[in-house]
C-alpha cells in the first residue's frame, strides 16, 4: 500500500515539473521582458534586413511587413491567434495562411476548417450535399482552400521539417534551414533569410538590366527593383500611326495620343475635332442610302462598309411560321389562314386563334392550379398565378429565424437580418448578416498605450486586456513629490514614481552643513499601536504603513578631532565632536626612563610648558618593577638595584666554569670572564695540567689544557721495516704520518725474492705435466671400451636387414612407368585433335 501510493505521488510530482518547464519556455510568459529583443536581438534583426538597402535603389518600406512578423515572433505575447484570441506559445503547434501569413493554433484552424465546410455542404443549403469539394477559408484574409489543404501536421514556416524543435536561439516554430521559397512575383530566385514567418522580402540578387526603352546602358540593379526608367523620351510611334510618344522612359504600351485634329465620322457626313487617339467614331444621323432594290433606304446609323441586301427581299414567313411566300419587297407577307398553334405564356397550352400577326393573347383555359408551397389547390384561368396566405416556417440557413414568406416554395432565402453576436474580442457584436457557426475574428485593432501615449503597439482586439504596455523610452514628466525642484531621470511607467534617492541638501540647524542623506520627504514608517485584526476575517482598518516626511540625521561631516592623549587626530562625525579616547595604550616614558605608562589612552595635565609628548605627568602609572636592563654578554645574574636609570653596577658573583680539557672545575669572578677578551678568557679557562686528549697516531697530547684541536707534532719513537719484513729502524711518528721517510729492499732481499719465484715456477710446471697424463691414460681407456662394442653391433644388423621387392627393382620400373605415361597422354591429344 505504501510503495503504491509513493508511486502515484511520483508520478504527479513528475508531471507537475513537466508542466512548469513547458510553461517556463512558453513565449506568453508575462514574466518576459522585451530588454532582450530591444537590446541585442533588435540589434541583429535590424542588421538583417538594412542588409537589403546597401546596394542600389534598395526600399526599406517593401521590408515593413516581413520585419513587422518577425518583431512578433521576438516579442513575448505579440503572435495571437485569432480565433481563441490567446497567445501562440514556442511550444505549440501552430500554421501559417498563405495568403495573409496570420498564425493559428493547429487545433484552432483544423476546427474552423471543419466547422466551415460542414455550414457550406448542410443540406439545407445545398442539394449536391456530399457530391462536391467544398472550400473553407481563411478567418482573417478570407483566402479560400481546398479540403484537401486542410491542414493535419505542425511544419515550419519554409514547409521543410515536420514538428521542428524547440531552440531557444532560433526563431519560435522555426527549422533554422535557409527558406529557399519562391518570390513572389516569380524571379527565377529564392529567398536567403533562414526560416522566418511572413511575407519574404523582396529579391535581393544583383541583375544587369536596361531601361524600358533599352537606350540607356544595362547597369547592376536589385532583382526586386530592376525595372527603372532612364527619363528621356520614350520615341515610339503611338498607334494613331503619325505622331511619337513624348512621355519619359515608361513601362508598358504608351499613352493614347494627347494630340487634336479634324476628323471624319465613319460615314464620311461630319467632320469635327477629335482627339488623335481615336481616329474612328460615329456621328447619330442615319446612313439613308438607298438599298439594292431601289425602293427603301438603310435605316442603320453611321457605319462602315456596304448597306447590305433589303431585309424584305426573298421568301418570307407568315407571321405562324407555317407557310412561305415569294412577293416583292413592296409587298407585305399575308396571313394563311391556318391555326396560330404557337405556346402561350403559361407553356402548357397553345395559341387556338387564326394565324395573326402581332402577339398571342393570354391562356383563359381554367385549370386546377397549386399554389407555390403546394399545400392548397384551386380552379382558376391558367395564366394567374397563385399564391396562399400561409406562411412558411421553415428555418433559414441561420438555424434562428423562420422563412414567414407567404407560399415559400421551399427554397427558402438566406437570413438578412444582423448576427449581432457578442465577438471573441468581447467588445464588438458580429455585423455580418446572421449565419450558422462561428463568428469571424472582429476585424478591429486596439493601440496600447505607455502612461504618457508616446509608445504605443497594435494588437487584435480583445487582446488588450492580457498585453502589457510597451516599454516607454521617453523621461516621466510627472512634477516631483519631495522639496526638490525637479525629479531624478527615469522613464515613462505607470503607478506611483519611484522614491527620491536625491541628495536632501536641507541645510542642518546646528552646524550648518548640507544634509548627504537621501531625500526622506516621503519614507514608508510603519504604523505603531494600530489596531490588530482577530481573525483573517476581519479586514484591518488602517494600512500598516504610511508616507511620512522623517527629520534629516545627524550631521556626517567628519571633523578632525585629536585625542586625550594626543596620539592621533581622527576625522569624527559632526555630531559628535568632543573629548575621546583612541583606546590606545598611553605609552609616556616613566620616570625610570625604561618603561612606559600603560593606562589606556588619557588625559595628561602639563606641568611645564616645555614638557615633550612623551613626558608622563601626575596621571601616569608609576614604576613599581625590578631591573630589566640587558645584562653584560655571558652574566647570568640579575641586577641587584630596583628599576633605574642609568647603567648597572659591575656583578661580583663567582661563576663556575670547565677548563679547556673538561675535567676540572675553576671558580672565577663574574666581572672578570665578561670584561675579558678572547686570550684572557683562554688563560682563565686553563688548568695548568697535561692535555689528555689523543693524537690520530693514538699516542697522547703533550701540551698543557688549551682551546681548541691539539698540535699534530708528535714525536714519539716508532719502528718500521722494508716492504719484505727484512730490514727494521725506529723513526720519529710524525715524519713517518707525513710519509717523509721509507725503507726500500736492498740487493739481498731482491735476490730471495727472485728464487723463491723460480721454486713456484717448477712446482707449477711438474703439476701441469702430471695432470695431462693422467688425461690421456683416461682417454685412451675409454677408446677401447668403445670399439668392442661396435663389432657386436654390426654383426646383428647383417642378420635382421632383408630387402624388399621394390628396393630391388625400383631403378627398372621408374623408367617404364614414365613411358607408358608419355603414350597415354599422346593417344589422348591425338583423339582431341
């Protein structure tokens, strides 16, 4: 049970992050300021497009629009959707009109698509329900689109990447890719701005291109502007064929003539002035020539060409169109006596009278007649209509009002009253005529304006409400609220401004410096001694803080102040300018003149007006220590006098110290070893006894107790010989230390030493001799062992060995092997060939 619920309160915990961070990277944030797009970011969409009027005739005002989309999609709140009349976010689905390029929620869209073609296609406004391609069109720009375009996935502006992502760096519902999208009007180009919202911006290619006139030389233009006009005249003959265009360089065909002259009409009767333009007009008189059968005149009104046959010449028809006659054009056609027989208005019966000219009369056949809503019959003459008094009360196409027509025959008219709808916007009521389904978007804009009215953006109506005012660059006019004359520089806000952090600049009673502080005309104090409530549901009464003007401080002014003790002069606040202890030690010399006072910092009266700084008066301590003074160099006994001035007596306390070989313990005044110099102290440190240490040859110190390493001069008798032991004398240690003296062998011992070596060198030889003889007896021992034994050996191989059929034959039937072989291969290749 427990594990469950930590479970699901995981999970809603993950889900309530998940909401945070989609609503922390929506582009409705509140929270968002414009800085940014008004810092850098306006920085680099301006670069973008100024970009486009850098090379000849180039036009920031066809760039208005494209610019004007992508300030929007910037701006924190700027893209609304019209329909839901909300904030279209970073992270939502969204598509763009062809037409107008205003932006939708993708479920917004796809349910005005839907809605609009099911009011189109209703049966009760259409009989071919079902049958057709029914358009919907766009809520703002009225584009119509096929069902087929509807649309049913999230793409980017270009139309690249389905679902692009969402990048912080980019612009909002954008891939990032280069449009690449076909100008309009076609150029043969494609735009170059990355994926962008709205219209693209003119073609920004250079072209080579003439004039209109192509009299001028071709020069490098932009694509988007390169017709261009040289402005000398243009030359070409005008259509009246006698005079030349005289406008400047122009696009399209020339002018009419602006040229009069004296014109014939077409019948050549009137001649008038006329513009050279129109070299051909009619005058109202009739043509009146006489026809080809000379006996009536043509009675058109000025034409051109030949009057034509006489419309009474030939076979003619009675007026039934039954029988024809051949008669002179003199001569009218007569009637034939037959029945008229012609369809009568009514188109169900026909004419019962003789054939006549003129027109049939009307049916006086009574019928059984239906009325138009075909609810009531009646017998009446065929040629009345009729129509009852009932009145239709269908519903129109609005699903609101009854049809009310007297006899509806069922198609019952489109509602003409007003809709009169309260709009998305919740300001206005629709005005268009009353209908079925949603409203369209109200058509209307709202300025919203900064505090002072200088800044102001345009929004759909409705979205005022929700859109913050616009950053205001202008300075706050409002009159300052303190004592200065003018308040510090900030710009246009709503509400209260903000505190006056103005130096006061009061001029302050006491000393008469200028109050520093920050102007406290207006400080927030909280209320004290106000009424608590007893409960949440108790409203307070007063508010718990007030506006209220506070005294100035005390005065900062650091006034240089010196001490009790005059140890030091310190900057100290005007107010509180006095006496005062540094807290320092005292430090006056005392009487001893060895040491100083050590009373925290104090007032010192002076005696004499010549007494120093450093000169302790009644006020100071008094020395109550012993002799502190540095003793002479190796006493150790302290001075004997309280502390003092001046130097200490001579100490007269015996000191024991060692002599110089460490043995015996003299007893010696202590004036005298620390009066005494370096040889004084050697001769007072000395036993008067033999030195005891030993020399490196190990014999003892002769000298008397001395400082230091002893003397390397001993002369104490010892023996030494010749390298062989033979020869031996008695020298002095020293000289023989010194390697100053040695003993060499004589001739004799050089002759011992020559036959003794010769003795080790026949004894060496002798050994040497034996050794290899009793190698070679061993050598020759093992030979003979070795060739016994292998007789016995081959005697047993020659019994055991026996050869084999092919060991005895192989050298013969290798050869005849190798020849059949040949023969076989020839007999092959022979069949082959």
């Amino acid at each position: 049970m427990s594990q469950r619920k930590f479970e699901e309160i995981k999970k809603a915990n993950q889900a309530a992050a998940k909401k945070f961070v989609e609503e922390h990277f929506s582009s409705s944030s509140e929270e968002e300021g414009d800085e940014d797009f008004e810092g850098k970011r306006g920085k680099i969409v301006a670069n973008t497009f100024t970009s486009y009027t850098t090379q000849t005739d180039g036009d920031m005002r066809e760039l208005e629009r494209t610019r004007q989309y992508v300030h929007e999609a910037f701006q924190a709140g700027a893209m609304t959707c019209l329909i839901c009349i909300a904030s279209v976010k970073r992270n939502q689905a969204v598509w763009s009109c062809s037409g107008c390029f205003c932006i939708f929620h993708m479920p917004c869209i796809q349910k005005w698509a839907k809605d609009s073609q099911f009011l189109v296609s209703s049966p009760l406004t259409d009989d071919d329900f079902g049958k057709r391609d029914y358009p919907w069109p766009c809520p703002k720009c009225r584009f119509e689109y096929k069902r087929s375009d509807t649309p049913s996935r999230y793409y980017c502006y270009c139309g690249k990447v389905e679902d692009p992502p969402l990048d912080p760096w980019l612009v909002p519902h954008s891939c990032g890719q280069v449009c690449e999208r076909e100008f309009k009007p076609p150029c043969g180009h494609k735009c170059l701005l990355l994926c962008h919202p709205g219209p693209c911006p003119p073609c920004p290619k250079m072209v080579t291109i003439t004039c209109y006139c192509k009299k001028a030389k071709p020069i490098p233009r932009r694509c988007s502007a390169k017709e261009w006009s040289c402005q000398l005249p243009c030359g070409r003959k005008l259509l009246c064929g006698h005079h030349k265009c005289e406008s400047p360089c122009h696009a399209g065909n020339c002018p009419p003539c602006p040229r009069v002259s004296r014109q014939k009409c077409v019948c050549g009767k009137q001649i008038a002035e006329r513009s050279c333009a129109s070299p051909l007009w009619h005058c109202d008189q009739v043509c009146g020539k006489t026809l080809p059968c000379g006996n009536h005149t043509c009675e058109q009104v000025c034409h051109v060409g030949a009057c034509g046959e006489c419309p009474r010449s030939g076979k003619r028809f009675c007026p039934c169109q039954k029988s024809k006659f051949s008669l002179p054009c003199t001569e009218d056609v007569p009637t034939c006596g037959d029945s008229c027989d012609k369809v009568l208005e009514c188109g169900i019966h026909r004419c019962s009278q003789r054939c006549h000219r003129g027109p049939c009369e009307t049916c006086r056949q009574e019928v059984e007649k239906h009325c138009r809503c075909g609810k009531h019959t009646k017998r009446m003459p065929c040629h009345k209509p009729y129509l009852c008094e009932t009145k239709c009360v269908k519903m129109r196409d609005c699903q609101k009002h009854q049809c009310r027509r007297k006899c509806c025959p069922g198609n019952c008219p489109p509602c003409d009253q007003n809709c009169g709808r309260t709009l998305g916007c919740r300001n206005h009521k629709c005005p268009s005529v009353c209908h079925r389904g949603s409203c369209y978007p109200c058509p209307e804009t709202v300025d919203v304006k900064c505090n002072c009215g200088t800044t102001k953006v345009t929004v759909p109506c409705g979205r005022e409400r929700t859109t913050r005012p616009p950053k205001c660059k202008e300075q706050c006019s409002r009159p300052p609220t303190c004592h200065h004359t003018s308040q510090e520089k900030h710009r246009c806000h709503f509400g209260s401004c903000p505190p006056c952090h103005q130096p006061c600049q009061k001029v302050l009673e006491k000393c008469g410096h200028l109050c520093p502080a920050p102007c406290h005309d207006q400080a927030l104090i909280k209320q004290a001694g106000r009424h608590q409530p007893t409960g949440p549901w108790e409203q307070p009464s007063e508010p718990a803080f007030i506006q209220t003007a506070l005294p100035c401080p005390p005065c900062q002014v650091p006034i240089p102040t010196e001490c009790l003790g005059k140890h030091e002069v310190s900057p100290l606040p005007c107010h509180a300018v006095g006496p005062y202890s540094c807290k320092r030690v005292c430090g006056r010399a005392l009487d001893c003149q060895n040491h100083t006072c050590m009373k925290e910092c104090h007032k010192v009266t002076e005696i004499d007006a010549c007494i120093g700084k450093n000169k302790a008066g009644p006020e100071c301590l008094q020395c109550e220590e012993g002799c502190s003074k540095s003793r002479p160099l190796g006493c150790p006994h302290p001075c004997v006098l309280p502390c003092h001035p001046g130097e200490c007596p001579p100490c007269v306390q015996m000191l024991r110290i060692k002599c110089h070989c460490k043995i015996t313990s003299l007893y010696v005044e202590c004036r005298k070893i620390t009066t005494a110099d370096e040889n004084e102290k050697n001769l007072l440190s000395c036993c008067k006894n033999q030195c005891p240490k030993e020399l490196p040859c190990g014999h003892r110190c002769k000298e008397m107790c001395h400082p230091g390493e002893c003397p390397f001069n001993c002369n104490q008798k010892v023996k030494l010989r010749c390298p062989c032991k033979r020869i031996k004398k008695e020298l002095q240690c020293n000289k023989v230390r010194e390697n100053q003296i040695s003993i060499e062998c004589d001739t004799t011992c050089k002759e011992m030493k020559r036959k003794a070596s010769e003795i080790k060198e026949a004894e060496a030889k002798a050994a040497l001799e034996e050794e290899k003889r009793r190698q070679q007896a061993e050598l020759e021992a093992f030979e003979n062992r070795l060739k016994g034994r292998r007789k016995k050996n081959r005697k047993r191989d020659e019994v055991a060995i026996e050869l084999t059929l092919w060991q005895k034959y192989k050298y013969y039937l290798l050869p005849a092997g190798a020849v059949v072989v040949l023969v076989f291969a020839w007999y092959i290749a022979h069949d082959v060939a």
